[in-house]
C-alpha cells in the first residue's frame, strides 16, 4: 500500500508538470510542442522547465488590441524557485517567468504570481474562488480535473479564446472538456512512448522495434516476440537476470491507451464512466498478466523504479517515459532510441497514453480578456522554444514522429474518488492471476462508487 501511495504522488505530480515542457505540435496538438525534456514518470520537478536554453520569444502581433495587463496566476513555482534552478542549471527555462517581463512591457500591465506547492493547489483555488478573490489564471491538470467544472471553479474558455485555433492541442482541449464545454487550452503535450536499448538489441542479434515500426507492423504481438527473445539468463544461475520490459504496474495503463480506450469517460451529459468492463481494458489487463505471469519478460519480483536502473545498467530491454525525457533520464553506455507504445488488436497506429495539461480561466477571474490573452502569449513562448530546442537536440524526425504522436493522445483526468483504490485493484489481480473478470468488475465497482461520490459533493 505505501509502494501505491509512493507511486500515486509521484506519478501524478509528473503529470501535472508537463504543462510547460511538452511538445509542441506543429499543427495544434494535446499540449504544444515536442516537449523539451518532459519530467520523469518517476521524478518529480520543482517547476514547470524545459532543459536547452532560450528562444526569441514571440512577438505580440502589431495590430492586436490593447488589454488590461493586470492579472493574478495561481501556480506552483515561485520566481525564487525558478532563479535558484537557473542559477543551477543555465539552460533552465520556465515559460511562466519567461513570459511575464514581455507580457507587461506590452500591455503596460503588472502580473501578480501567487505560488503554492503543486498538491495546494486545487484547494487554494477552490477557497479563492468561494472568497471572490482574483485569479486569473490557473492550471489544469489530471488531478483536479473534473473537480473544477463541477464545482464551478473554472469557466468555459472558448468565451475568451478560439479553440479552433491551430495553436492548441485538440487533445488538450478534449480532456479538458466536460459536459460538452471546454475548460482548458493548451500548446504542449507528452506521449508515453516506448525506449529500447538499440545496443542489446543489435548485441543479440534481435529486429528493433524501429524496425517492426518502419514495416507498419509494431504490435502486441511483435513487442511480446522480441520482449521474449530478450529475456534471459546471463550469469548462469538458472535465473532470468536480464528482462524484455517493465514499467508501471507492469505496463497495463500503456496496453489500455494502445488498445484505443481510457479508464475513464467524460461524456457531454455531463456523466462520467467507467470503461473497465470493456473488451479493450480487458484485453491490456489480460495481455499485460500473461506478459508477467506466462510468458515471463516482465520481473515479477520488481516494480516501481527498479526499471531505470536495469535499463540504464543493459539488463532491461525496454521500457516507457514521456517524450523525449529518456533520452535523459534512461541515459546511459548504451545507444537507445525510441518508438510508438505498440499498437493493440482494438487499437490504432501512433495512438497510446501521455501526459498532459493545461491552462484556465478561474470563475473569479476580474480580468478574463487579460488572462486569455496572456495564455495564448505564454502558449506561443513554449510552443516556438520547445520546437526550436527539439530539432537541434533530438533532429526534425524525432520531433515530426512525437508531434505526430503527441497529436492522437488518449487521456483522461483520474481526479476522481476511489480512481488509486480501483488501479490498486487491477495491479493486485494482475499480478497474483485472479481472473481478468473478477478484478476488472471489482475495479468498476470501487470507481463507480467514487464517480457518484465526486458528482454528489
């Protein structure tokens, strides 16, 4: 129980920090722009940075009209914090900070940054809101979502901005939409995608996912095969010490989004469901307790981080992070690149699980013209910084290929009661072979429970 609150506030911490270190997509996508350096699924950061130094911010457009400059931000880095990680790391960048100065020499306005920790954060806006208090601002993310829009904390964007507008992610934008109006925009977004240590592979004699890719067939089936041939014994002990994958709760969330479903749905009635009775879920929770249990690639005996250091030390073939962050975190001797997470029998190419969030407008909100227009002037910043640090660090393929599938991210907010307690559920039956129907129906019915607590409070 402590490993799943360890990996609760870990994860979902993560999460909701991409807001500002994505990926840009070119064309609009779930969150902006090839994500420099999206944090870790396992590392927490301070702030929302993206690594790789400073682009031209853009520029306002000459004919724009004036708009009143004064706003309030809730956010969860304070410009002490930010100076103290630049000063660490030079490159540092925090689109927030960085937009600011630009934002009030335009509109001869004064930005007001109100920063409390990242868990404080639906709280505080909920008690400011209530108090009347301004907030202009605020983040939208996967834990206080659909908190926000039941509780009238937060109102319908498209008021204020054109979320047709090529600039904002559609992804973003869908899972931010509740009872059929939008709540939140936003310019970057991180797909969970699949790294392989492209040494071990070529060690062994093994295709590479990339190349299973290039032929149109990365699937389930191809990832189980080469996951298979790579797991052995390499000392001699009569004991696999070298593993094809592993991940989070052995990997089911990745097989559910590449399977074509999420957990759960937020419908326009303004109903949410859950999809654990689903022949897709059903499926990836399958797959991932034969993958444990059967065929044996992932570590039965390891979960949580256990995964970065064995890839990082060549005795893990593969395993998953957001964007283009593992080419960081997963650093290593070895040459490693990456793929699509691989694609399921219901499921679509490029189309798989991420990471994303956005930006709101509060109910508050005593300048919501100001606000909008000071998120699109943000969400520009990160969207033409992230491209341009992309392309020279990772080069225009890389980046076209997480644009492409920063663009069909499945994703839905899991700020819901009883959501960790039904996960819990699922992980405890994968891994001790219940029956696939018996913990998917025990999941449904603990997230049912919490779906009409959170409607009812």
């Amino acid at each position: 129980m402590n490993q799943m609150k360890s990996k609760r506030n870990r994860m979902s911490l993560s999460l909701a920090l991409i807001a500002a270190v994505l990926l840009v997509l070119a064309a609009g996508c779930s969150g902006g722009g090839a994500g420099a350096d999206a944090p870790s699924a396992s590392e927490p950061q301070a702030s929302n940075e993206t690594t790789g130094g400073s682009a031209p911010a853009a520029e306002p457009e000459a004919d724009a009209p004036k708009v009143d400059g004064n706003i309030t931000i809730l956010y969860h880095t304070s410009k002490e914090q930010y100076e103290q990680n630049k000063a660490a790391n030079p490159d540092a960048y925090d689109v927030v900070y960085e937009t600011i100065p630009q934002f009030e020499e335009a509109t001869g306005g004064k930005v007001t940054v109100i920063a409390v920790p990242w868990g404080d954060q639906k709280p505080t806006l909920i008690s400011m809101v209530n108090a009347g208090d301004q907030v202009d601002v605020a983040q939208a993310n996967d834990q206080n979502f659909p908190v926000y829009p039941l509780k009238n904390i937060v109102q319908p964007i498209d008021q204020y901005i054109d979320i047709s507008d090529p600039l904002w992610n559609g992804a973003v934008t869908n899972t931010f939409t509740f009872g059929g109006k939008p709540y939140a925009v936003g310019a970057s977004a991180a797909p969970i995608v699949l790294y392989y240590n492209k040494t071990l592979f070529e060690n062994n004699g093994v295709k590479t996912p990339s190349e299973y890719y290039a032929e149109g067939d990365w699937t389930w089936e191809t990832f189980r095969e080469v996951a298979k041939e790579l797991t052995m014994d390499t000392d001699g002990d009569g004991k696999n010490d070298q593993f094809g994958f592993g991940w989070w709760d052995h990997g089911y969330p990745l097989f559910v989004g590449s399977n074509g479903k999420t957990i759960l749905s937020y419908n326009a009635d303004g109903t949410i469901t859950t999809n654990y009775d689903s022949e897709n879920v059903k499926e990836a929770m399958q797959f991932a307790q034969d993958a444990l249990l059967n065929d044996k690639y992932i570590d039965s005996e390891k979960e949580g981080d256990y995964f970065f250091a064995e890839f990082k030390n060549g005795k893990l073939a593969m395993t998953a992070e957001y964007g283009f962050a593992g080419f960081n975190v997963l650093k290593s001797d070895y040459e490693i690149d990456f793929v699509p997470v691989p694609t399921g029998p219901r499921g679509a190419p490029d189309a798989g699980p991420g990471g994303l969030s956005g930006w709101s407008i509060p109910a508050a909100s005593k300048n919501p013209e100001g606000a909008a227009a000071f998120i699109r002037m943000m969400s520009e910043n990160e969207a033409k910084m992230n491209a341009e640090t992309n392309a020279q660090k990772f080069g225009q393929d890389k980046v076209d290929l997480m644009n492409k599938l920063a663009d069909h991210i499945l994703f839905a907010p899991i700020g819901v009661e009883k959501y960790w307690d039904a996960n819990g559920a699922v992980v405890t039956g994968i891994k001790d072979g219940s029956p696939v129907g018996t913990f998917a129906a025990n999941a449904k019915n603990l997230l049912e429970e919490g779906i009409k607590i959170t409607l009812e409070q």
